[in-house]
C-alpha cells in the first residue's frame, strides 16, 4: 500500500538525514 511505502521512505530519511529533522 502507498502508506507502507511513504513510511518507509520516511523512516530511511530520518536515518539518513537525523539532523534535517
């Protein structure tokens, strides 16, 4: 489903980008 996929893709990002939070 979209949702699994936007949070995954938002959970990648915040891994990768912890300081843009």
């Amino acid at each position: 489903m979209v949702a699994m996929v936007m949070a995954e893709v938002l959970n990648r990002a915040r891994q990768l980008l912890p300081w843009a939070v």
